[in-house]
C-alpha cells in the first residue's frame, strides 16, 4: 500500500471561506470537507504530510489585535502567526483524526509549531510586497505610518477603506524543527507543519534566531517543508482543477500535464500572476527541480483524481 | 548521563509576570530568564518533557475577542486555548532552542498542538468553578448572561469591574496526542505539550471529539502527560521555594520531604487552598501514587537544588 510521501499544501478557503466571517463553527465546516477528502487519499495508501495558509484567520486576529490595543497590547504579527498555527492545527487534527478513526485508520495526527529561518538581507525587507491585516482610511493609514512606522499602501484606490499595511514576504531558507518534523512523521504520525508559511524568523551573531515583522508565502515554504520530509510529490491544492494558459484571455487553455522545463519556461514569460498562481508554480518548479517526482496543483474535490493522473496540472521532471 | 525523564509544569509567572501588560517582549525576557534555568536541568543529564499554564495570556486573547466582537467573530474559548498553545510554545522553543544550542546541546525542541479528553459528566459542569476572562460590570455582566448564557459571579464584591465569568474546571482524562507526544520525546525532542492544561474535549456518540468551553487545571493535566511519557519525576514550578503546611498563620512551617501518605493526610484535612497549592498538590499525589518516583514542588530558581534533594518539596511514595 506503500505509495510515497505527498505534501499537501491547503489553501485559505479550506478553512474560511472569503464570504463567510470565520466563526469557529463555520471554519470547522469547512475543515470537515477537506479532511474528508485527505480520509480518502489517505485509504488509498498514501502517506501525507500537511501545510497549510493563515491569511483569513491572522486577518481576524490582527484587527482583534488592534481593536482592543487600548486595553491589552497587541502581539507581534510572527506571533499572531504562531497563534493561527495553534488555532488552524487544532481544527485539522480534531477532525481528520476523527474521519481516520472512523475509516478504521491507526494514524495519529498532530501538529507542531514551526519556524521558518529568512535571510535578514532578503530584498523583501526593502520592498515589501505582502499586505496583511485589516483596511484602514487614509488617515488611519497616516497615523500608523508616523506612530508605529508601518509602511502603507492604497489596495482599493477611491475606496473610503483602501490603506493596508504592507509586509516584507522574504524567501524561506529552512525549518528549524525540521528534524522533529521528520522524526514525528517517520514513526507514523500525520504532522501538520509550517502553518501560514511558519513563524519568520531571522539568525542573530549570537545564534539565536529573532522573530520578523514578516508573512512567508505558504506554498514556498511547503517545498521547504517537503524536502525535509523527502516527500515524492508536492500537491498545492486551490480553488481551481488546473492552472491556465493565457488566463484572462479569450485563448484560455488548462494545463494538464507538463515537464519542468516547459512550465519553467511559462513562468518565466510571465504566464502566472504574482499574487496568485506565481508563487504556486514557482514552489512546483522548484520542487521538481530539486529532485521531486512531481508536483500537482489542483483543487480540492479533485486531489485524488490528480493523484491518479485523471486531472489537475502535474509537473513532471 | 541518563538520569530519567522529568515532566516540568512550567506556572504562569514564567512567561508574564502579574505586574506586566503582556507586550511580546516583556513575555520573551521572561520566558528568557525560564529557560536558561531549564538548560541548567539540561545540562546536568535530565531528560525533560514541558508543560505551561496561559492564564493571562488566555486571559488578554479573550478581551481582544470580546473587544473587537462587533467586527470580527470571537473564537471559541477552546481555540482560545488552542492558540495560546502556538504563542507560548513558540516563545518557549525559540528562546530554549537558543541556550541549548549555545551550550553545544544538540537536541530538537517543538511544542505539540494538544487536546485532553474530559468527561461530559464532570461535576464541575454543573457547578463551574474557574474564572476566566475579564472583568466586567455588573451591568456588562447581566448582559452576558441573557445574550451569551455565561455565568458570571461577582469575584470583587463592591469593586466597579467585579464580575467575571465562571467556566467550568473538569478532570482531565486521556491526551489525544499521547502516541505522537511519546513518539517525538522518544526521538530526542524536547516537547513542549498541553499547555494551558490542553485543549478541553469531549468525546462524542460517533466517536468524533467536541471543544468543549472549559479550562483544565494545568498541574492536573501536567500528571496526565507525565504519565503518557512515563516520567520518573513530576516537577511543578510555581513562585515558592516549599509547600507550606498552616499556610498564613503563626505557625506556617514549609514542607520538605514527605511520604506521599502523609502529603495526602494534609491534603485531606484542607491544608492547601483549593485554587492555588491545592490541584498542584493533588496533581503530585496522583503522580506518586499512579508509580512516579517523586514530585516536587518549587519555584524556578530552586529547581535544580530541588532536583537534586537540596530544597523544594519533595512527595515520595
């Protein structure tokens, strides 16, 4: 039944859906239809190891945060990072190991809190790209900017809540619990790891490592996360069955399977959008090209169909 | 150099001292001060396996829910809980992996997300006992009660704010996570697990578990994961040196080393009051009781004289 490790990268709307506010009973709705569908590619065989984003929920609890800044201080936003790890993990592990049980499965699940290292000269850090948190009017948007120097950017111009915060998205270079990681999962538990792209953290002279003002791509950090765990196939599921050609256009083409060199060579044309399937696909190219067998984008209903090649797009060496 | 595994119940004051807001910095020069005592323990041959209460920490994420309700969904208080359990455990991991690598201690370190089954029958349903949360009025109080069904007892007679609400403390039974917990220590992790006395569960007619909206005592559950992890010795770290018998009369006189069916006579005759040496007592005697070789009692400074039988509180069997 042995079949290979498959990191899966989940996407927000596996937990908050975009129209819906994010109540605990909502999310665990919704996370009761994705681990559903893990229950069954697990049955099949397959050993997982999971990721999964944050941006929803730390969108929640930023605005918590500053809300009741006045009463009780806000954390740091790598902190509120390490608080949706806690959240996000209990939610799947409470109910996929529910759905295990029930099919008869002995597999333990857990999650364990992970940071990830970033280089303290990313170019991120002068250029920040990533914006977080909650809309602010332009004169919130000022006094942020002059009394706790965030920098500010205009998302929605003409809006009358526009200004967001903007946040260095710098590359991950390597998990530090990466051998706890690999322990956990190598004695058969499912781990849930490196949620939200993990708690960024940078190395100090003095070896110690210092939290960042800084949100790492969930999908770069799921390669991260799979070479650590020497996984065969990296499956980034979204809210599409396949990535698209000429997206937007009326010469719109699913991809469906692809070698490296190819998909490389869309990517570098700029085929795929910065803030959306980009860095999705760059995370697959640089699976593959570290030595994966392949790597999957898909969307939820259609992971194990992807898995059986009958859908999806899928990078092949 | 093996000298046995040691549960260590690390108490709220190691991480957020009552006089402080709770700012991520003040909390990490704390947790600072907490670890470097650990790394002590450390060095000297001792396995440990960690625990931690969130009290205040759970206490200001509850205002910030409450604070910003109008805006933004409050979590449940278990994912409360559940997100305390990333925010100090990652405070804890960081700072610790730090002074054992700076010690050349090559040993991972990873909190585990956890759950800890109680009964739906718990008395303490029926008659909560533990105060979380904030201080309200006695108006915000009634108010609460018709919209949200809470109950909420008057703590500070005659104060302005004097009203908190009431959740109930049931016992805790089984960890979820046991297998995934034993398997990473068994690998050579240091793990940090159920902090805050674990995530509260029930278990369901289907066999799924349930968040239910209740605290568990930390120290209660700190004897439950010492069992899990089989250790030898329970130690509960609080802000005393002793446990003292004829506590806040003339004739209080600290306890040393005591046989635990002597401890237990104390305890029976209410010589610890029942919301603060109380369940840490009781948790020890259970401890000694259940097999484990000792549990002692002390603060952080003491810990290792303790350890090695030169002060602190010892129970033996």
């Amino acid at each position: 039944m042995e079949k290979g490790t498959i990191l899966i990268a989940l996407g927000g709307n596996a937990i908050k859906q975009a129209d819906q506010h994010g109540t605990t009973e909502e999310q665990l709705l919704n996370v009761d239809i994705t681990v559903q569908q893990l229950t069954g590619i697990i049955e099949q065989g397959y050993r997982i190891v999971l990721t999964h984003g944050n941006g929803p929920q730390a969108g929640n609890l930023l605005i918590q945060q500053e809300e009741a800044a006045s009463i009780v201080p806000p954390q740091e936003l790598y902190v509120c990072g390490a608080m949706t790890q806690g959240q996000i993990g209990w939610m799947i592990q409470n109910r996929l190991g529910y759905y295990l049980r029930k099919k008869g499965i002995s597999m333990p699940v857990a999650s364990i809190i992970t940071q990830v290292v970033v280089d303290a000269h990313d170019p991120d850090f002068a250029n920040p790209s990533k914006p977080v948190g909650p809309f602010y009017t332009k004169e919130q948007a000022g006094k942020l900017k002059n009394e706790k120097g965030y920098l500010l950017q205009e998302v929605k111009p003409g809006s009358p809540r526009g200004w967001r915060r903007l946040v260095p998205s710098p590359e991950p270079k390597e998990i530090i619990e990466q051998q706890a990681i690999k322990a956990l999962a190598d004695s058969g538990t499912l781990v849930i790891a490196s949620g939200g792209g993990g708690i960024p953290v940078r190395r100090n002279g003095d070896g110690s490592f210092s939290g960042v003002q800084a949100v790492i791509d969930k999908d770069k950090a799921a390669f991260i996360l799979a070479q650590t765990v020497q996984a065969d196939t990296l499956m980034i599921l979204t809210d599409v069955e396949h990535v698209f050609l000429n997206y937007n256009t009326d010469k719109k083409k699913p991809i469906h399977t692809i070698r490296v060199q190819d998909m490389q060579r869309y990517y570098d044309d700029g085929q795929f959008m910065n803030g959306s399937m980009g860095p999705k696909v760059l995370a697959c190219l640089r699976f593959v090209q570290w030595g994966g067998s392949r790597a999957i984008i898909t969307s939820l209903d259609n992971a194990l169909g992807a898995l059986e090649g009958k859908t999806g797009t899928t990078i092949v060496p």
